[in-house]
C-alpha cells in the first residue's frame, strides 16, 4: 500500500492511494487506533494555542546557555543542548534543547495524556527537546532510539515541510502533530526546510511494552515526569 497525504486546515488530504485501506469509518476512534497500529503514525490537531510562548522559551534558554557556557546532551533542564541520537542525521547544524522548561512541563501536563487518548495506550514518557532548524535542512531517514517507542513531533514556528513516513508523504505545519511507532517507522526529510522551522519531539514508552527500562530516558526525568 502506498498513500500520499497532505495536511490541510482540519483534515488530512489523501492525495494518492494504492492498494485497499477501509476509509469508511474516518471519525470512528476505535477504528483511528486501529490505522494507527497499522499504518504506525496518526496526524492530530493539537492548536495549544501558545506557540509563541514555546518559541520564545526556547529561544531564551538556548540565549542563555549560550550566555553562560552550558551545553551538554542531558545538561540540566532548560539548559542542556546537544544532540540526542536522532539529531545526528540532521543534514545542517540546528539548534537544540533538551528538556527545555516549558516543553517538557507541556508533555508531562498535556501531550502525555493527549497522546494516550488518541492512540489507547497507557505510556510513560521519556523526554522531550526542542530543536530549531534553518533553511535549507534535511533529516536522513532513521527509525528512534527505544526512548521514541511512541513519538511525537509537533511544528510551534515555520512553514509546511515535508515529512516522510515510512513510503508516505505527510507535511508538519502549525498547530498539527504527528504521532509514530518512532522505532518502528522510517522518517525523515529529503526536501530541504523552505525556511527556520522550530519543533518539539516527545517521547514515550508503552507503559505495558518491552521497552520499558527506557522510561524517563533511563530515569533520569523520573523525578520531574512524576512530579516530585
Ligand atoms: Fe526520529
């Protein structure tokens, strides 16, 4: 099977199908599940409606990291950049932050259980980054580290971009998300950014999975994931 979608305002856009998919059921969640177990990725609205502050405390944090020095892959949070695995097949350097302040707060208190819902599976969530790309970038297509057992991306600035999944073609743009099996499903980007595109990935172990000694990124976020 191979489709070609697009991501338009409120809905997908098949652009092109081969082979048989059952479209007749579109707004039946226990049958979205399903297509997400098969197809190994979902498109979702998510429209936080605050982007912008995202955007701006992220740029802050990498100002200030670069103010004072800090970097490292699992600096402390808010002030860690560096390039957790997947970031090697990044084509161009980016901008990166781990763990930044108010994205990882927004993935304990919101997309965590967002997710959960869209997909029906009880997950616990390893980490989350920001990462700022320039134009002109690509991202070499990989499949995640088990820490991306369940992944989301999710645009917060920049133009559409086209993301591939698997033998599909999606586009990211603001106010949707993807959600992946991210060790599962190749993905990348062979069309270079039309311009500065700022995202945040999270991600998430199946809670009853086989990947478990991965959650909170080898428990190393324990303490703020679960609030302490
Ligand atoms: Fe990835």
């Amino acid at each position: 099977m191979l489709m070609v979608a697009q991501l338009v305002e409120h809905q997908v856009v098949i652009l092109k199908v081969e082979g048989s998919i059952p479209f007749h059921q579109p707004n039946n969640k226990e049958w979205m599940n399903k297509e997400f177990e098969k197809r190994g990725y979902k498109v979702i609205n998510i429209n936080l409606g605050y982007e912008d502050l995202l955007v701006k405390t992220f740029e802050e944090a990498v100002r200030y990291n670069k103010a004072h020095g800090g970097g490292g892959t699992r600096g402390a949070r808010g002030r860690g950049t560096g390039e957790p695995g997947p970031a090697n097949f990044v084509t161009t350097p980016s901008l990166n932050m781990y763990m930044e302040y108010l994205a990882s707060i927004v993935h304990r208190e919101y997309l965590t259980s967002i997710v959960e819902k869209e997909i029906d599976l009880k997950l616990i969530p390893t980490y989350c980054y920001t990462r700022k790309y320039f134009q002109g970038s690509g991202l070499t297509s990989h499949i995640d580290r088990p820490h991306n057992e369940i992944s989301l991306t999710y645009c917060i600035s920049g133009p559409e971009w086209e993301i591939s999944m698997g033998e599909n073609i999606l586009t990211t743009k603001m106010g949707k998300a993807i959600i992946y099996k991210g060790c599962e499903i190749l993905h990348g980007r062979s069309k270079p950014s039309p311009g500065t595109v700022i995202l945040i990935f999270c991600g998430w172990v199946i809670s009853d999975g086989t990947k478990l000694s991965s959650a909170y990124d080898d428990g190393e976020n324990k303490d703020f994931y679960l609030g302490d």
